[in-house]
C-alpha cells in the first residue's frame, strides 16, 4: 500500500484565503462583454443595476492575480472545506492501470456540488452591499439550492426561478430550497412581465433556462435591494471557483505528486475553469505543462463543434453579449439528453485558453457517460453526478490507454458532485432506455447563423 | 476564534482496527435470545442457517472486549471515513448558547447514514465463507442502499425486498440500489411461499416490514450459497457500528475535550449503540460518567412507554425472540409518522443498559423535530435524516437550557445521515400540513398484550 491516503486532506487553515484570478496570466485576455444594444464594450458601471457592485468590479478585472476571501467567507468555507483529493485506488485496481487517478471530490455538501464555493461569494456580497435579496434562474436545481443554502446564511430574501418542468418533475430540489427559505416560482410565472407575455404567447408552455433568466433579471431590476446572480460562465465565478484548483494542486504539492493530465467537464465552464486556474496559471507563465482534457456532451458540443464568436448569453437577449465558442443562443440539446452541461456556449476565460491552446477538449455519448458513472459508484462508493461523469468517462478512457502504453501518469480530474438528485436519468439507464443523441452540423449552423454579427 | 476547528478529521491510520464490544463490560450481559418455537436459549450454531457464521459469533460473543477488523474492511472504511466531529459553531451562535455542540457527521457516503459501517463488515463475511450473496429487506431504503454498495464492493449477489408502498412512492433509493446491481423486489412479492400466501389473503395490500423480513429470510434459507442479514437492532449491528463512538472519542481526546452529554437518536438502537459505545464503557467501569440521552418518536416510543419483556423480533414471527424494551411486534406508528424509527422494539444491548440506568431516554414530537431539522440546515448546511433530527431537537433542547443556566456544557449528538431521499416529509413540513400523532395508552396495551409470556 502506497503511502498516499485515500483522502488527501488540508488542514482548516491551508484553505486559500485568496482566489486565483487566472486573466491576470493570459496574455490574450477574454474578449470584453458588449452592450447588446450598442454593441459597444461595457464599462463596469454599466453592470451595477444588475449585479453587485463588488462582483461586477470582479467580472472585468483582467490585472489583480489574487484576490482576498472575506474571513466570512473562508467561515463558511470551514463547513465543508477544504474538500478532499481523493487517490481512486479502488477504480486503478479495477481498471488493471498503471495510472495514479486523482479526483477532486466538491460533492460533500447538501447542495451536492461546487456550486456553492461561488454562491456563498455573491451572497456575502449582496448582504456587504446592505441589499435585501437576490434573484436567479435554476434548472434542474443544483444552483438554486447552493444559492438558497447561502442567503439562509446570512438572512437574505432569494427568490429562485425554476423552469417550470423541473419544478413539477423534480420536486426534491424545490423543497430543499423552500427548507432553506427561498422562494420557487415556476417559470414562466404571472410575476413578471416577460413571463405574463410568454404565458399569453404560448399557454402551457413547460418554460426554458432563456425564459426563467429573463424572469430573474426583470425582478431584480424591479424592486428595490435586489440583484440577479449567477452559476456559472461568468468570470467572477471562475475566480470563486479557484478554491478548487488551489486546494487540488496544494494537496499534490504536500505528498510532491505532478499531475500529468487534468480533466473536468465542462458546461458553462465553472467547474472545469475553477479546477485548472493554478495550474494552467503555471503554463501561461511558462512554468509546467499539463494536458488539460474539457469534456463535454456530444449532444451540446459547444467547444467542439461550436464557433468562437460574440453570442447573446441567453435565449431572452436581455443579459451582455459575450464572445465564446457557442452553439448559437437558440440551441437546444434534445429532450432525451439528461447529462446536464446544456448550456449553449462557454465561459469567456475557457474560450480564450481553448482558442489559444492550453486546452484540449473531448465530447463524449451520454450512454459511455452512465457506464462510466455506475462503474464508478461500484467500486469508489460515490454515486457521482451526471455532470462530473463526463470527466469520469475520459479519466477511465485515459487509464485504460495508460494500461496498454504501461505509463504511470498522474491523472486528476474534478468530480463535481453527487447524483442523489439525478435518479430519473440512472433510472432511464438502468431501465436500457437511454439513447444518444447527437446533433446535426445543419442543427448546429443554424443557430449558429442567429448569433449577432460582431467581433 | 478558538482553536478547535470546525471539522475534527483523524487521519486514516487513526480509523480504528478494532470494534469496542461493550458487553464484555456489562455487568448485567443483554438476555439470550430465544427460540420462537420452543422458548429455549439459542446456541451459535443454531443461527448458522440464517446468517454467516462469523456474524453468528459476533452476536453471540458477550466477553471479548475487542474484535479486530479485519484490513479488508478497514480498506474499505477509508473511502468514507474517519468521518468528521464537526464544532457547531454556528448553530451555537444562532442560539445564543454558552454550550459547547458537537456532531459526529456519519452522512458523507452516498448510502446516506451510518448503515454502511455495519453492511461492508457483513458484506465482508459472506464473502469470506464463500457465499453467493445476500438477502435483506428494507423500507425506505437507506439500509438497502448501504448493502447494495457493500456486495458491489465484494462482487457478491444482492437480493432486496423493499416494503411496496416505498418501492413505488420511492423509487430514487430503488434506482440506487439497482445502480449497485441489487436485484429489488416489491413485497409481498410472488417470489416466496409467505409472499404468495400474503398476496392471496390481502390483494392489493401496501407490504410491510414484517412481511419483507419473512420473504427475505424466507429467499436466505432457500437458496443454497445465500444468508440473510439486516441493519439493526442486532448486538453484532452494535458491534460494528461501535466504529462511530471510537472516533467520536478520539477526535474530542486529541483536543482534550470531555463530553457532558451525550445524544443519538434510537430505533433499533445501531446508531445509537455505536455511537455511545466507548463512552458507556468507560461508565461500566467505573472511570467516567456522561448523562447519555437516547431520542425516540413520540410516535413510536419502545424505551420511554414500553415494556422489557421478551417479544417476537418481526411481525412474521419466524425470527427469534429477544428480551427488549418493546411496543409489541404488532404495533404500526401512524401512517402519518414521517421521521423514520419505527422500530417496535429497542436492541438488547440498548435496553439492558436503559433498565440499568446508564441511558436515559426522551420522546420528542414529529413537528418539533423537523422545526429542529430546518433551524440546523440554514445554519450549519446540512440537510438532516429525519431521524437524525430527533437529536438536533434535543441537542438544541439542552444548548437552550445551557443559555438559561449559563453552563458551557459539551454536548455531543450523532447526525446519523442527510435527508436528501425524505423530501416528501420536508415539502409536508414546509407545507404545514404535517401533524403529530401520539399513540394511546390503550393503543400500547392491546400489542403489549400479544407478547409472548416468557422470561
């Protein structure tokens, strides 16, 4: 037996104290966000109606590399960091490989996800900001309850939109967030203007992610003390995010392991950015090389099948225009694809490291994602999310190669979160009626062709 | 800031190598159990048919102080522990109470509780004496979950009969367990003489948890290469889950802290029994003493309203009779009794060290306990079992009466699991609609009354 523990744990005061602001090392920078009106770059000011003023001077800062964690916020990291680095010595014996495999585990928490390292952020700062609540959109879930954990804590309103099928087929999820206080609207609601005028347009309409945006950006602006907040794809949340990598690479460090390859999955990039912050950090500064392996589903194949150009950021077109590789703001993964990671396009910062070849990106079939996940669960005990079995799939991939090649490389990868709220979707795979889909190029270029002309 | 963090992690070499058998302690040892048909002690062999003979032994054993375990399971044991003693700094801050408040967190593993502290060990002796697999039944499914994860692990066959009302209104736990590759059957299933004989004389019936222990028992003993095996309730259960009080103790001596008081929630007594192990065993001996409370339901109150008499251990009546603070086997908690624990009767180890006076007991109320459940999750980020939550409500009892007195008492308490599959009884609270049913004395009396007359 190795003397590397199956669980690389830090102590309570190695956890960072200040996030790792990647865009200070890029010498491309992400593309500014554009005003979808003029098309002109957005100044900071222009954000303040819509978020915090703190989290927007977060969004367009490109120079300072760290930035300080409020002590109240490494508090509440203390709950439930740091989280572990766990050595699959388990799945290395089932598999036969040569290969260390590293996952970083930011599952062991009631919002079952990473989510929450950035909504304990945007919270702290609502509250910093004397505001009395905060607005968002959620679809299956996972962020509204990381958000509402969040605001419970430090005794915000949070009015949480949910897509309307989800808040009637996942009922779980709403009645976490309602225990944790929030307020869950289906969407599209009678409560705001865009989702009066939605209902009159299309009756009985189940609701989208585009819709429920438009809902929470309108009740932000609308009342007094209130911001919208966000998940994933912005910049301030990868930098909330950098907790991870920096724990990651800080738990190598102390046992003086080198990673080869860092894989995670990749939706609107939070995860997967807030992972390889240090280390792709060291690449840009031309200090270590890693492989960097984005994995994302074929059936929404933003990175691999996408364009690199301006977008609207969501279906309404109300939000900032972002330049990203995207499918186009109209795409729709099929009805029949339960492996999360939908979103249309890819956090700025994710684009710009893809574009400029420090990352690769692979896309993987949602029955191989499944099969990856239950071989997972049997033998490391973990049922793991639909979203972080994407990266669980190449990581297996990978050590199977490395059992043909007889290379011992160090694998990590991120697994996100749990999958107890995922059931509908194990269940369609242990019942063998999941299938594959994957889009068309004519599907792809023509939301592509909807995208506006710029940049 | 004190010094004391907010987790208190052992390291992996800290998990125990031996379980604590407390009744090598005990004065007065748990009385035989008996056989149903001729009233008589049951000797070891006599349990051979139905569990695997190393358990049978373990139950059995009333004088060896430790048991080591073996390196197997302890492999096992660090996926997912030691598990941590977290410092509830901000439940005791949102009280307002000079009280010092621990909780040994055993719900970081996917099957959810600390079930599978006990299932890997009984996974590992049927592996060990050459069985095919496993049979067991479950209700909502949190036991179920814990095995199926353990036969994985050991590549043996798992066989589950679910209660049918939780097969159909719970499907997620079933999918976990299929995930796991555990054959789940609905009972009264058409699969077993019981089963068929229940479905002719009650069609359509809803199941219980007699009548899947009977199937379950029943699929054991007809098999060739199969033993039946179950969560609770049982001394070598208690053994097993001794692994939970261990830690507990050596996380709060290696900061030198000396609990006050001690607190878990009881229905077949596992966790509880576990829990306060080593504690109560300093208490034998003479060396120390804690005021040790065990909750119970209101609705469901076996220590605080029973009987010790001896009493049949399963409504179908096939299991042997054990001595044990009971309600009678016939006794039901209402329908309406949503927090788990309703076991009719208490494990004998539980029980003698109740008539003895080393435990004292409390019953608490379903709404009271939620109300708990909900004040602990905003504040401290964890969404509690049901069942846990009997020990929050009493842990946040006894903080409160510590504010009133001014006592900085260290109350420890057993946070069994996480809630995440018992949303329905949430969204019931959240709702309003959940009420409190407190069983009659006339009610106790009549199942009393079906006890067997022995010892």
């Amino acid at each position: 037996m190795s003397e590397i523990p199956y669980k690389i744990y830090l102590s309570e005061n190695e956890i960072p104290t200040a996030w790792y602001n990647v865009r200070a090392d890029m010498k491309n920078k992400p593309a500014p966000l554009l005003n979808p009106g003029t098309g002109e770059p957005l100044k900071t000011e222009d954000l303040y109606p819509i978020f915090c003023e703190e989290l927007c001077k977060q969004e367009m800062n490109n120079t300072d590399k760290w930035i300080d964690i409020p002590g109240e916020i490494v508090d509440f990291y203390k709950m439930y960091r740091p989280s572990p680095l766990v050595r699959a010595y388990c799945l290395e014996k089932a598999l036969g490989t040569p290969a260390h495999i590293y996952y970083k585990f930011e599952g062991n928490n009631t919002s079952g996800s990473h989510k929450l390292n950035s909504a304990i952020a945007q919270a702290y700062y609502a509250k910093k900001q004397g505001l009395k609540g905060v607005t968002t959109e959620t679809g299956a879930g996972q962020w509204g309850t990381a958000l509402s954990m969040s605001t419970a804590y430090f005794g915000l309103d949070c009015q949480v939109y949910m897509v309307k099928v989800s808040y009637e087929q996942k009922p779980f999820r709403r009645e976490v967030m309602r225990t944790y206080g929030a307020t869950v609207t289906p969407s599209p609601s009678m409560t705001t203007n865009v989702g009066r005028k939605i209902n009159e347009e299309f009756p009985g309409t189940d609701g989208s992610l585009g819709c429920a945006i438009s809902e929470a950006v309108e009740a932000a602006t609308s009342q007094e003390g209130y911001r919208y907040v966000l998940g994933s794809v912005l910049s301030q949340v990868l930098l909330h995010q950098s907790v991870i990598g920096l724990e990651a690479k800080a738990a190598l460090d102390k046992y003086g392991i080198k990673a080869d390859m860092i894989i995670g999955c990749a939706g609107g990039g939070s995860n997967l950015g807030g992972l390889i912050a240090p280390f792709v950090g060291e690449m840009l500064r031309g200090e270590a090389d890693y492989e960097i392996i984005a994995v994302e589903p074929a059936s929404c194949p933003s990175l691999t099948r996408g364009s690199y150009v301006y977008d609207f950021c969501d279906t309404g077109r109300v939000c900032p225009l972002a330049k990203m590789y995207t499918l186009g703001s109209d795409f729709m993964p099929a009805p029949n694809h339960a492996g999360g990671l939908r979103y249309h396009g890819m956090s700025s910062i994710v684009s710009q490291l893809y574009d400029d070849g420090y990352i690769k990106a692979r896309s993987v079939k949602q029955t191989d994602v499944f099969a990856a996940a239950e071989q997972f669960a049997r033998v490391e005990g973990i049922l793991p999310a639909p979203e972080s079995s994407h990266a669980i799939r190449v990581a297996i991939d990978e050590a199977l190669k490395c059992k043909e090649t007889g290379e011992a490389k160090n694998i990590v990868f991120g697994l996100t979160g749990t999958g107890y709220f995922d059931l509908v979707a194990y269940q369609k795979y242990n019942d063998g009626v999941m299938d594959d889909y994957i889009p068309t190029d004519d599907d792809i270029a023509a939301s592509l062709a909807k995208c506006p002309k710029l940049g």
